[in-house]
C-alpha cells in the first residue's frame, strides 16, 4: 500500500454513506476476498465502530437510514448541480446510546426483522420467476 492510503482502506463491516449526489444512500462492504484490498473513493464516508463501541452496528445502520438523518442531511446539503454534506455535518446529528439491555434488545429485534424482510425477498423473486415461466409456457403455446 502506499504510504498514507491506510485511513482509505476498506473492511467488511464498514459502513459507507454518499456524501453527494443522492444523499444518505448507505452501504455496508462485504466479504472481501483473501488477497484483495478495497479502498474508499472521494465523496464516500466510512463509518466504522470500535470494538467496545457504546452503540450496535445495528442501531447505528437504522439511525443513519432513518428518516431524522435524511432529513438532516437534507437541511445541511449545499450546491446546485450536485448536492454534497461535509463529514462535519454527517456527524453533527445526536444518536441516543441505550441501555446494554435496551440495545441489545434492538439488534435481536433488527436481525429478526431482517430475517423476515430476506425471507419474503426470497419469496417475491420465486413467484416473479413463476410468472415469467407461466408468461412463457402461456406465450410459446399461443
């Protein structure tokens, strides 16, 4: 790597956030694969938590996606073709820090949600692959 590109480097489990253009749009890096490094572009925030952070990835992820931080970054965007927020702005928005029990409470919530939000996922691209099979058979036997 060269020297002084460390802070740009990317980890699976870093959250990344557009800071132009369509502001608030959020990503989370996935697994990268072994031997390769990934790095953030200009304009991206990457948000990571430390290991003993007071908040969950969780509470974290849904603060950011919530309607009260879109609207903040909203009111804190500037510039006519394109849009953009500062990192300083991105930050200057409180996100309360539960209880251990209340959070922990949340992230259970939040998985099992996600949960059910992958398995109905699932099961709205099976009957969209029924449907085009059924146009299929319905048009190659007209």
């Amino acid at each position: 790597v060269i020297e002084g590109l460390e802070r740009f480097e990317l980890f699976e489990g870093d959250i990344l956030l557009g800071m132009s253009g369509s502001l608030g749009k959020l990503g989370i890096v996935p697994c990268i694969p072994t031997g390769t490094r990934a790095f953030l572009n200009q304009r991206v925030a990457k948000i990571s938590l430390f290991p003993n952070a007071p908040i969950s990835r969780e509470l974290l992820v849904e603060s950011i996606k919530s309607r009260e931080y879109i609207a903040h970054l909203e009111r804190c965007a500037a510039g006519v073709a394109v849009r953009n927020v500062s990192a300083a702005q991105m930050l200057d928005f409180a996100i309360p820090v539960p209880s251990a029990e209340a959070a922990l409470s949340f992230s259970e919530a939040c998985k099992g949600i996600g949960t059910q939000i992958n398995r109905s996922e699932q099961c709205i691209k099976q009957s969209s692959e029924l449907q085009a099979s059924l146009v299929e058979t319905f048009i190659g036997n007209t």
